[in-house]
C-alpha cells in the first residue's frame, strides 16, 4: 500500500503573460513618475507662491478713541 501512495506535488499553473502595455512594469513606473511629478510640481509652485507673492504683513490694529481705562 505505501507503494500506491505517491506524494503529491505541487504543480505551477502557468498564466499566460498580458502583451497590453496598460498592464506593464513600463506603464506603472510611468504614471508613477507623472504622479510624483506632478505632486511636485504643486508644492514646488505653492512654495514660489509664498516667498514671492504672497504678503504676510499683519495691518496695524485699529486705535479705538474715547475709551477709558479699566481699574
């Protein structure tokens, strides 16, 4: 009986690989380096933004008249 009993192996199934360039290590690296671009490129204009247009001086407080000290 232990002749009869073979082990089992496990066998690959194989996949046929996909030609569509949509499901490419070339396509995700692409559209990754567009993202990472483009997240960039935002902070990178936000930051200009800031140090060249933005103004940042505080108006003076107003000076209210007529009012008495209190204590």
């Amino acid at each position: 009986m232990a002749a009869v009993v073979k082990e089992a192996k496990d066998e690959e199934i194989q996949v046929p690989k996909s030609d569509d360039f949509f499901e490419s290590k070339t396509f995700r690296l692409l559209t990754l380096m567009l993202y990472m671009g483009g997240v960039s490129g935002m902070g990178l204009t936000l930051a200009m933004y800031y140090m060249f247009i933005w103004d940042s001086r505080m108006p003076p407080l107003p000076v209210f008249k007529h009012t008495h000290p209190i204590g």
